[in-house]
C-alpha cells in the first residue's frame, strides 16, 4: 500500500510555509507521497474577493512542490465534489492500493466541528494535525478536539499511523516558518499574473486542468 497524505486547501498562493510543514509532516508520518488538494472553493470562505483561479493555484503549488514527493492536484474540482467527506469518499474508492491520513492545520481543528459531516471524517480514515501558531489554544479547546481526546495518538508513534483504527488524530508539532498567503498577497497582489494561462497536466490524475 502506498502511504499517502491528504492536504486541502486554498493555496492562495503555495507559499514556502506550505512546503516546510508538508516535508516534516511527511518525515514524521512515513509517507510515500502528499497530495496537496488545491480547493476550487472552501465553502466556510465563500465569495473571497482576492482568490485567484485554481490554474494559477495549482501553478503556484507546482512550482513549490519541485524535486519533492508533494503533488498538487486538482481532483477535488474533476471528481465534482465541494465538501471534504464527499472528496475522501470518492478518492478512497478510487485508489484502492493507497493508504490515506488526513493532513489539517490548527487552525481547521478549531472549525472541524462546522465542516459538513466532520465526524464521519474522523471515522473514515486517520487525521493528523499540524499545529500552528496562533490557533493552538483555539484548537485545544474547540468542540472537535473535545470529542476526539480519547482517540489522540502518541506523536512519537505517528509512524504506526496504518495500524490505527479511525477515529484516530495526531497532533505533529514543527519549529514554526513564518510564510503566510496572505503576507504574500499582501506584499504581491498580482502575483498571479506572473502564470501564464496554458493549462497544466495534473500530476495525480494526469489531466488537464484549465
């Protein structure tokens, strides 16, 4: 089985943040590939005025993901789902021969409990959690973190993460990179126009994003 993580997001734009938490994140859990999902849409972020076209997203991803085992795709808009559950339902069946960990930052745990169906996230396969600063104590005590306390694993033991039974969740604690999209937005607004708008072959899926 090919141990591959699961990393949704806006990625407006990737920024080397992104890449630093990705990499350590895929040393402690032992994987074999990270997906990047490059959201068309978050649906708790609807109507962002500054978010760019998932093209140049996934432009941005694939420039930052150079020489690693990290993969942006844009699965989640070509398999026509907008929530999470949906997304891993389908990808699940779709790759049989991989094993899957959901990868969220701190600050998600602190709104999973308003994600649609969050708890049948939680059952459907492992989580992981990367802590971020500025939202773990939000994310310590919000409702999801309370619910799924007695389901924490040892981060020394987040190698082991294909012998968990989910609900599992693990809190993966890394020395902080201050990248942030929206300080990059801020310093470049137009950062996207420096993408050309060729379409690109998906990495994951091989076809062609616009």
């Amino acid at each position: 089985m090919i141990r591959t993580g699961l990393l949704g997001g806006s990625f407006n734009p990737a920024h080397h943040g992104h890449r630093h938490v990705s990499l350590q994140a895929m040393k402690k859990l032992g994987l074999d590939e990270l997906w990047w999902l490059v959201s068309p849409g978050n649906p708790l972020k609807s109507g962002a005025k500054d978010m760019a076209s998932q093209l140049d997203r996934m432009k941005s991803a694939q420039v930052l993901t150079r020489r690693s085992r990290i993969k942006p795709t844009a699965i989640e808009s070509q398999l026509g789902t907008r929530y999470t559950i949906d997304t891993l339902r389908k990808i699940i069946r779709k790759y049989p021969k991989r094993r899957f960990i959901w990868l969220m930052g701190g600050d998600n745990l602190a709104q999973f409990h308003q994600w649609r169906d969050w708890r049948s996230i939680s059952r459907l396969l492992p989580i992981a959690v990367l802590t971020r600063p500025g939202y773990n104590d939000k994310a310590r005590t919000s409702r999801a973190a309370g619910d799924l306390r007695r389901f924490v694993r040892r981060e020394g033991q987040s190698n082991l993460w294909t012998r968990w039974r989910p609900p599992a969740l693990v809190l993966l604690h890394f020395r902080p990179d201050p990248s942030s999209a929206t300080a990059v937005r801020r310093r470049a607004p137009d950062w996207h126009f420096s993408f050309t708008p060729k379409p690109m072959r998906d990495p994951v899926t091989h076809r062609m994003t616009h």
